[in-house]
C-alpha cells in the first residue's frame, strides 16, 4: 500500500537544497519565529518544516533551543551553529553559480535567435 510506503524509514527522500538554503537564512534572520510563522514565511506545510529542521538540527546545523522559563513550554529558539553557517555560506555560493549559468545560458540563446 502507497500510505504503508512512505512511513518506511528506509525510503529515499529527495532532499531541495533550496529549501534547506530558505530555512537557514530564515532561522539566521528570525531565530525566534515559530515552526508556524516559519512555515508561513517559507510556503511550505508544518510537517515538511519539522521534518527538515529536525534532519538540519541531526547535522548539526540547527540548535534547537526552548525556554525553561516560559510559561509556553512550546516557545522555541533556532539558532545556526558555525557548521550551519558554514553550510548556509556553500548553499548561496552553489545557488548563486546555477543562477549565473542559467542567466548565462539564457543570454547566449536570447543572442542566437537575434
């Protein structure tokens, strides 16, 4: 069954690293938004953010932190580690080459039609 399939541990995802870029720079700029507000900012469902904060916190990228004293106990604060940092660095510098190859490519076939 297709719903027994995908709650398989074992079954491949396809991970974006677009979206690990997008969730980096919005923890790095609102660390203290909600996985709600978060979720919201990035046009992605909740579940898909939990997942990949939680794959981005087991690499050691993201350090989850809550607040002991909050009456919520469900506040919570993300923080970049320095290999998130470091991670978050690569990820723009990879997307920024594919965006010039793309505009590269664009321009080239943009002059050969003229």
């Amino acid at each position: 069954c297709y719903v027994q399939y995908m709650n398989k541990k074992n079954v491949p995802q396809k991970r974006n690293p677009e979206s690990d870029l997008d969730i980096l720079r919005e923890v790095h700029n609102n660390p203290n938004l909600s996985q709600r507000d978060l979720a919201r900012n990035l046009d992605m469902s909740l579940g898909k953010l939990n997942y990949l904060i939680r794959s981005l916190a087991s690499k050691g990228l993201i350090k989850i932190n809550n607040f002991k004293n909050s009456d919520r106990k469900l506040n919570y604060i993300y923080v970049l580690t320095p290999e998130g940092i470091k991670q978050k660095l690569n990820l723009t510098l990879k997307f920024m080459e594919r965006k010039m190859k793309e505009y590269d490519e664009l321009k080239s076939e943009i002059e050969g039609d003229n």
